[in-house]
C-alpha cells in the first residue's frame, strides 16, 4: 500500500498592526480562520484580523519548517518582496505553446 503524502505550506499573513506573520500548515484556510478567531498563535491572537500575502508548497513538514525558519530570520522588507514576487507570479499569464 503506498501512502500519499499531504503537501505542507509556509505561509505568510499581515497582522492588523502591519506586522508579518510566518507559519507552516497542511491547511492554510483552516489555519487563517483559526488566526482570524484567536485560536492560532498567540502572536497573531492580538493582531487580528489576518490577512494572507503568500503561502508556498512544500512536500513535507520538515521542508516547510526548515524554509519556515529561513523566511523568519529575513528582514520585514524581504519577506514584503517575497509576497510581492509571489503575487507578480500568480497574476502574470501563462504562455501557451505553439505548435511548430
């Protein structure tokens, strides 16, 4: 039997207080509603609302935290550029492929 594996997510959110939030999760919906109610971290508990700026995929928890702790060493104005990157990347379209 081959078990499937459920990808991680780093994710980044912006506090009330224009703070940025990084964290880790299997669902990043249901972690951001937990944040929003003040049952996530007890960082945010005291900045909401939250709202998502990025979130990346990673194939297991161990990559996550490891990229995790690298985001949350950076300063404020490179996790911004990070998110800023992230949403260039989203909104930009995609390119199909002619046929030659």
């Amino acid at each position: 039997m081959v078990k499937i594996r459920k990808p991680w997510f780093v994710y980044l959110v912006r506090c009330a207080d224009g703070s940025i939030y990084t964290g880790i999760s299997d669902d990043v919906d249901a972690r951001l509603e937990k944040h929003n109610k003040g049952r996530g971290a007890r960082y945010t508990a005291q900045r909401r609302p939250v709202s998502l700026l990025h979130t990346e995929k990673h194939p297991d928890q161990g990559s996550a935290m490891r990229r995790e702790r690298q985001i949350k060493a950076w300063a404020k104005s490179r996790k911004e550029e990070l998110a800023r990157a992230g949403a260039r990347r989203r909104s930009t379209p995609r390119r199909r492929k002619t046929a030659a």
